[in-house]
C-alpha cells in the first residue's frame, strides 16, 4: 500500500486544516495533472493494518501485527514540546532536522 501521512502532505502541498492535498496549490505550482500519481492520505493516529507475511518474513515481526504510518519527525517533535496547547506561551524551536541536513550536504557541494 502506498500511504503518506497528513503530516508529509502539509510540507508537500497540502492543506494543514482539511488534512489533505489541496487541488488549487497543486495547480497554481503546476502539477495539477500529477495528481493521481501521489499517494492516499493515512491518518496512523486512527488506522492500522496487519503486517503481511512478506513484511514479517523479512523483518522478524509476527505477521497480523498492526503496522501504523508515523507522522514527520518535525511534528512529532513540536506535539512533544506541547503545542498541541493553543495557549500563545507555548513555543518549540527545531534545530536541525532531515531536511536541514540534505540542505547542508547540497550546499558543501557548491562552489
């Protein structure tokens, strides 16, 4: 099964409120016509799905256990720094992250 979470979708182009892809973004940056190429939305906080003898074969889970999509390690990260709260003292700084990462190496690499 192909999945991404809504997480992944709001970095993407997605709409963090509908917690889904956004048909206006995807035409206003030109892949409208992609669209049926990106995959489904799983919400892993309400839906799992048992791991497959494939899946069980080749990491050493029990088959029938529940596999959950997990979301951004962005935003795990600010729901554990509490802000969940929608109280205006609340505030979580990231630094560094995968992204920052793939940028720095990018960047080593220029002129």
């Amino acid at each position: 099964m192909r999945a991404t979470d809504p997480s992944e979708v709001a970095f993407s182009y997605g709409n963090f409120r509908t917690r889904g892809y956004d048909p206006e973004t995807a035409r206003l940056i030109g892949i409208a016509d992609l669209a049926r190429l990106v995959p489904c939305v799983v919400d892993g906080a309400s839906v799992t799905h048992p791991l497959g003898a494939a899946g069980a074969s080749e990491t050493g889970l029990p088959a029938g256990v529940p596999v959950s999509l997990g979301y951004v390690d962005v935003v795990c990260n600010a729901l554990g720094a509490g802000l969940y709260d929608p109280a205006p003292e609340v505030g979580c700084t990231i630094i560094g992250s995968t992204g920052h990462a793939h940028a720095a190496r990018v960047q080593r690499r220029c002129p």
